[in-house]
C-alpha cells in the first residue's frame, strides 16, 4: 500500500441521504417541437427569404443541447419543404480537437448523422474573411460563406465565462462557433474582459455581411428539456436575443446549499457544459468575469469523463482531485486546442490524481480546513445537466430538512465502493 493509500485509510466518510429537488417543468414534447419549428418558419417574414433552390447551411454546435437530432431534422425537412437544398454545417470554434472529422464526429455522436437529418453534413475548418471589427479580421465557416442562406440554430442560455447582453446564443454561434479555430482565437484574443462587447460588434459584422436567413432559437427549462423555440430575422436576433437570455437565465437550476465541505462530480464533459461541469452551479469558474455565483466548496472531486467527450477533458483544471481512471481517458490533444484558443489554460490543468474514488474523496475531506471533520458537509452530483436528484451527508440534511422544494428519498446509508474502490 502507497504513502497516499495510507493517508485516505483512516478518513471516515459521513452516511449520505439521496434527495430530490422540485425544478420547472414546463416543457415542449417532441411533436410541439416539430410544429413550433414549422410555425416559426411559416412566418412570413422567415418563408419569404427562402427561395427554391437556395443552397442553405444549417448551423449544429457542440453541446448536448436537448432533441438536437429532431431539431436539425425539422428544419431541414422545412428547408426542403419549400424546395432549397439544405446542408448541415458543424459551428463549434475549436471543438472537436479543431479538424474537421473531429467536428463531424460530435455531431455524429449527437444521433446528428446524415442519414437521420436527410441531408449532408459539411465539416470543415476552413474559413472566409467576410468582414473587419476595429482592424481585425471576422471569419465564418467558407461553406456557409459560400451558401445561398444560413439558418443559425443554437441554444441560448448564459455563459459560463462572463455577461453581457448577448452571451451563449446566436450571436456568439455565429462568431465563434462558425468562425471555426481561426475565428474563435481572433475573437478570444483579448480575452473575456472584452467578450461582450466582442461579440456583439462582430455578431452585427456578420449578419451585415453573412447570408443569414433566421435564427432558431432554443431555451431549456432547469431540466435541460426543450422548453422555448424561437424563429428569429436577423434584426430580431439583434433585438429578442436578449429577451430570451434573461428567460433562460430564470431557469437556470441551482444546488439549494450555498457551501459545502466537499463537491463530488461523478463525470465532466464537453456535452455537459462548455466548461465541463458548469460553474453557475458548481462555482468552479475559471474567469472572473462570469461573477462568483453557485455553490461554494472547499474541495472539488471530479470521478469520470464523458464517453461524448472524446477525451476532451476541459474543466478538469476547476477540481481539486480526480482519479487514475479519469487520468487514462484525458485526450490531450482534444483538450488542449479548446484551451489554447480561449486563453483559458487552468480549464485545461490536471488535478490530483488518486487511485479510485474512495481514495479522491477521503483525501479532498482530509485536505479541507477549518471544518467539522465528524460532521462533513459533502454534495455528491451526477453531472451538472442533473441536479434534481442528488445526494448530500447528514450535515447538509439537517440544513434542507425545513426547504419546502426538498424531499428526501433514500437514507441516511453509507457511501458504498466496489473492490476497486468506484462508487457504485
């Protein structure tokens, strides 16, 4: 047994309580989708700028945003529907290790395919100059330059490294993720301060210059389901983006603690949150200019990665500790171009490596200071797209116990570990 093992043996862990909290439900099935799609594009201010035989790019990001796959489809079908000939164009900056298999492949693994959405999927990392924001070049993907029309379709919700009146949208889709790696960097260059005010200036460059048609836009509800579906003009996107931020932003799903001893993340990944694991919850922010909300943890353990992921291991730089099975999945080179390019490095730093979960755990407890070592006040999440139902130790019970939103499920039980020491 190591020095490390030892140091972890006589680290009791406290009896755990699964609890489930009550979040908006409000949600669209996937038949409202389809005809929320059709009635927003139906609108004649959308249909009118859609001609047959218009080779039209629609835009698919990298994130796990909910009913994807029929979204894509939908608007293809529409597309077709009024004889343009649509192509699906993978907008996602430097995700994806930055090439364009790697871009394909997110999407792919989405259910994206060509065969699902019935049309092709371009992926590419080359890009055309369209435009210049104070002396700087503003890219887009080439095979949308070169389409007769462009559908931006995105998630709107807020950014998880700073704020402003547009933040993770169809602005900032069209900016950084159709700008592919060379857009993305130039937009990035000096840094989140300026993020806001970045894409902004560069979003109205592009739908001055770009051959953008609408936008649909989408807004979870704190479940991650599709909650809001929104055809966009273009001008629109300028004037209702903001509007549609702010409804996002009131559901955005919180832990009902404002502290804790210890945060236990069982798995991270690009297709949970840009970030991994998102700091409007977790906390774990690696810019200052995103504010200081969600929970406060002493230690953050973070257990596994994706299978999406692809390796890419973004968000591990937030945690304290991790374990030898996360370490041997981290893909370096579909971790680091992200990093590099958004000028973010601690996203990409790796953690203190334990050899299982018990051990990362034990040690994150036995390294807090200042706490009540018999009475530990430790979360444990799935992820962070999860956070209805989660468990908390005995301490943090005590805190819910009056929290009408609350109730609790199963316990008080203990962590249980199998021979190789995961939590099952």
């Amino acid at each position: 047994m190591g020095e490390t093992s030892k140091l972890a043996m006589d680290v009791e862990l406290p009896k755990m309580y699964r609890v489930k909290q009550l979040l908006s439900c409000e949600y669209l099935s996937e038949a409202q989708i389809v005809f929320r799609i059709r009635e927003e594009m139906d609108r004649p201010e959308i249909k009118g700028r859609i001609k047959p035989g218009m080779k039209i790019a629609v835009t698919c990001g990298s994130r796990g945003v909910a009913n994807i796959p029929l979204i894509i489809k939908t608007i293809v079908a529409e597309l077709k529907g009024y004889g343009a000939d649509p192509f699906v164009v993978p907008a996602m900056g430097s995700h994806g290790g930055a090439t364009a298999e790697g871009q394909k492949k997110i999407l792919e693994g989405y259910g994206v395919t060509e065969e699902y959405v019935g049309c092709v999927i371009r992926s590419s990392m080359e890009v055309t100059r369209i435009g210049t924001v104070k002396g700087s070049p503003v890219y887009i993907d080439r095979n949308a330059a070169q389409a007769d029309g462009i559908v931006v379709a995105g998630r709107i919700k807020p950014h998880t490294g700073f704020r402003g009146k547009y933040e993770s949208g169809l602005m900032k889709m069209m900016v950084i993720g159709l700008g592919k790696q060379k857009g993305a960097q130039v937009c990035h260059e000096d840094g989140f301060g300026v993020m806001a005010e970045n894409i902004e200036a560069r979003g109205r460059e592009i739908l001055k210059k770009a051959p953008i048609l609408c936008g649909i836009g989408i807004v979870e509800n704190a479940k991650d389901q599709t909650m809001l579906i929104a055809g966009m003009t273009p001008s629109e996107i300028l004037e209702k983006e903001p509007e549609y931020l702010e409804t996002a932003r009131k559901q955005l799903p919180s832990l009902p603690v404002e502290a804790a001893d210890v945060l236990v993340v069982e798995q991270i990944g690009k297709d949970i949150s840009g970030d991994g694991m998102d700091p409007n919850i977790t906390g774990t922010y690696c810019s200052k200019y995103a504010g200081d909300g969600g929970l406060h943890a002493e230690r953050v353990v973070i257990l596994d990665l994706t299978e999406e992921s692809k390796g890419c291991a973004i968000g591990m730089g937030m945690a304290d500790f991790t374990t030898e099975s996360f370490y041997k999945k981290i893909n370096l080179e579909e971790s680091y171009p992200n990093a590099i390019t958004s000028k973010m490095i601690v996203q990409a730093k790796i953690p203190m490596i334990l050899k299982n979960d018990r051990e990362a755990i034990q040690i994150a407890l036995r390294t807090c200071l200042g706490i009540e070592k018999r009475w530990p006040r430790i979360i444990r999440i799935k992820d962070t797209l999860h956070i209805e139902e989660f468990w908390v130790s005995e301490a943090l019970v005590e805190e819910l116990k009056d929290n009408s939103r609350i109730r609790i499920l199963e316990g008080p039980v203990d962590l249980e570990f199998d021979q190789a020491g995961r939590l099952k």
